[in-house]
C-alpha cells in the first residue's frame, strides 16, 4: 500500500503553529504557505499542531457514518493506535465513549470492532470457513435473536481478512445467495451499514474508498466532511493506491473530479494531498 503523505522527520509543534500563524496574520491568508504546511505532516502531527495551537480540544455530536467509515475497515493495528492516541489526547477510553453515545447492535458492533481481537495471519481454514458459514446461515433466516447478532459480530470481527473471504464464498455455495442478501434482509440502519462495510473492505478494501469518495461528490453538494476525512486519513496509507482504483472504477481521475467539485484554497489544499 502506497500513501501521499509521510512523516515529517524534523517535526516541531511549536515552530509549525508559528507558521500558521504567520500565514494568517495581517489582512491577507497566505494559503500557499498553509497548504505546504499542512502536507509536509502526518495526520497524527498535524493533530498535534491542532492541539498545540488550540489549547484545548473541541467535541462534537456522534457522526456514525464516520465511526463506519473510520473503525469497520481498520486492521487491529492501526484500531489499537486509534485507541491510543484517543485515549491520550481526551483521557478517556475510546470503548467508554462508545458505551456511552451508541445503543443496540450498532454499540455492540463498533465496541467489538476495536477490542482489537480480529486474527491477523494470512492461513485460511476452510473447514472453519464453512462452519462459520453455515453459522451464519442459520442466524438469517429471518428469524434473528440477540444470540444470531452476536453471532454475526464475533465472525465478521474476530476472523481474519482472507478467512472472511472464504467463508463468504462459502455462504455463497451454502445459501445460493451472496451474504450481503442476508445483512440487507436481517438488519437495518447502521448495524446493516457497518456490516456490510466490512464486506466490502474484505471484498474490495480500496473499492471501499474509491466508492466512498465518488459518493461525496455524486449529487447536488458535497459531503465536505467525508471528502476530507478520507482523503486525509488515507493520504499515508494507501491514497495513491485508492487513486488507481477509483480510475478503474469511474475511468475518471479523483484529482479531477475533485477539482470538479470544489473551489478555492480548499480545492488546492485538498489535490496538494493527492497529487503530492
């Protein structure tokens, strides 16, 4: 995986929040300076920059398009460095918060997810992968207890990426219908949201954004937030990556539908990500 963005290696705080500063003093905003700025750091530096030139941190209500977005698509890796630049930053654990502003199965879902507890080796057990489908089959027949939920939830955030894809296939074969079917059929809202994102991350992990970010420009408007909370979060990941895809996907490039839908010193800010 190729990101756009990479560590500043001579990262200092103080002297980066001078430059902002710097850069929006007087009665013009240099933008130019603030975009090389902003993409000469990571996200967790630039988060540092953000506290350091706050001094305090500001919440906002729950976004649980974001929580999908952000935590049902995560390695346990990277979900376990969530939870602990979260807990450093508001002294607090992650899991608390959640407890405290979800409900339901989506709670549960989201809880589980970063418990961190998904296996991470590459090995497929297939008599496993039919076990796991036929458990799966069983819990969506349309008659699903709170014991078929948490059924879905142990498989779909304990097994492994590649274990996943071979029990899907094997629901396939068991049911005679893809496993989203059963998802759209047996649960709703964000609980049926946040599986099927799981899904599509096993299925297509960089399809996943690439769709993602065509759907925050498709339409009248577009969904500011989510545009910049992917290209952001994935510009030291696998945004060059994503880029490919999205041109296989809408034989567009995502530099140029960006540039599209937006304007001003935020579309520059914005392609400085993706194209640097």
């Amino acid at each position: 995986m190729t990101g756009t963005i990479t560590a500043n290696e001579n990262f200092d705080a103080e002297k980066s929040c001078l430059r902002f500063r710097k850069a929006m003093k007087g009665l013009g905003t240099d933008f130019s300076a603030i975009t090389r700025e902003t993409v000469a750091h990571e996200n967790l530096q630039r988060q540092m920059i953000r506290e350091t030139y706050m001094k305090h941190g500001r919440r906002a209500s729950t976004d649980e398009k974001a929580l999908t977005d952000i935590l049902c698509c995560r390695t346990s890796e990277e979900l376990a460095s969530i939870k602990e630049h979260y807990e450093n930053r508001y002294n607090k654990p992650l899991d608390d918060q959640l407890e405290s502003e979800l409900s339901g199965e989506f709670q549960i879902l989201m809880r589980s997810l970063v418990a961190a507890d998904r296996d991470q080796s590459q090995t497929v057990d297939a008599p496993k992968a039919k076990s796991d489908a036929q458990m799966l089959y069983d819990a969506g027949v349309g008659n699903k207890s709170e014991d078929d939920t948490e059924d879905f939830i142990t498989i779909f955030n304990t097994r492994s990426y590649a274990q996943l894809q071979e029990t899907f296939e094997e629901y396939q074969r068991l049911a005679g219908r893809p496993i989203e079917d059963a998802i759209d059929t047996d649960f709703s809202g964000d609980m049926r949201k946040g599986l099927l994102a799981i899904v599509q991350r096993v299925r297509d992990p960089l399809g996943f954004y690439a769709e993602r970010l065509n759907q925050t420009m498709a339409g009248p408007g577009t969904d500011d937030k989510a545009l910049i909370r992917i290209i952001v979060s994935r510009s030291e990941i696998d945004l060059a990556d994503i880029k490919e895809r999205y041109k296989e996907m809408y034989d567009r490039e995502l530099a140029d539908d960006v540039r599209d839908d937006t304007s001003g010193e935020y579309q520059k800010l914005l392609l400085a990500i993706i194209n640097n």
